[in-house]
C-alpha cells in the first residue's frame, strides 16, 4: 500500500457540494492499494502511522505520535499515488489494485486505524472529491509497505 501522509490543523472532503468528512489536528491520508496488497500491508500500514512520532511535543521537537496526541484522521483513496511516469506524459495506474480490491482495503485500513482507537473520518471511494486541508508545518511524508 501507498501513503501521502500530511499533518494537519484542519481537512475535509465533499462529494457534490456535500460535506462527508472532516477533522481537526491530526493526518490525512491519502491512500492506495497496489496489485498484490492485502490485510497483512494495511495492518503493517495502519499501526506504523499511528505511531509515527510527527507531532510536537512540549519542547517542540517532533517526538509525538498520533496516539500521544489524541489526533484524528481523514482518509482519502487515491488510487494516482499508483501512477507510472516513466513512459511517455500520460501517467498509467496499471500497479493499483483493481477498483472492488482497492475499496475493500481502504475500507479494511480505515477500520483497522479506528481499532487503535483513533477518530476516523472518511472521503467515499471512487467519488470525485474536493479534498480542502491546512497542512500543518507543512509536514508531508511518503509511505510504502
């Protein structure tokens, strides 16, 4: 699986004008499955986020994880974060998982994030979705299992 991680003060995403989603302090994720990806990568994934130690703590180093700090998260699918540039200037997303596999996984990873414990809001899988946020530091961080 594929992860854009961007830590924020504030993210939401709509679907039609309609707000689906929405969080303060925390991460959105925006995430992909890849060919071949199952349960065993969105569980290594999930725990891995939500003990990366990107937020500040007292002295203002990034020493916190998100379940230090007690942060939320938005969760985007993104099946682009699969995109092949090395041909040509149309990227192709042949690597992505196939669209009932990909969902099933975002689905999977979402709820694996929330058995942490940790608030999970969610973007809706194959929607063309305005995705707004305040990246905070700017903290962005590419992850791969």
């Amino acid at each position: 699986m594929r992860a854009l991680i961007q830590r924020v003060s504030k993210a939401k995403v709509s679907v039609d004008g309609e707000l689906i989603g929405e969080i303060g302090s925390g991460l959105l994720i925006l995430i992909c499955a890849m060919q071949g990806d199952g349960e065993p990568q969105a569980d290594q994934l999930a725990a891995k986020i939500s003990k990366l130690r990107i937020f500040k703590d007292e002295a203002g180093k990034m020493n916190r994880s998100l379940l230090d700090t007690g942060g939320a998260t938005l969760i985007v699918s993104q099946f682009t974060l699969a995109a092949d540039t090395k041909r040509g200037n149309r990227p192709g997303f042949s690597e992505a998982a196939p669209p009932a596999e990909g969902e099933r996984l975002y689905e999977y990873f979402a709820e694996q994030v929330a058995a942490l414990g940790i608030e999970v809001a969610t973007g809706r899988f194959g929607a063309d979705m305005q995705v707004e946020l305040t990246n905070d530091g700017p903290v962005t961080i590419w992850m791969e299992t």
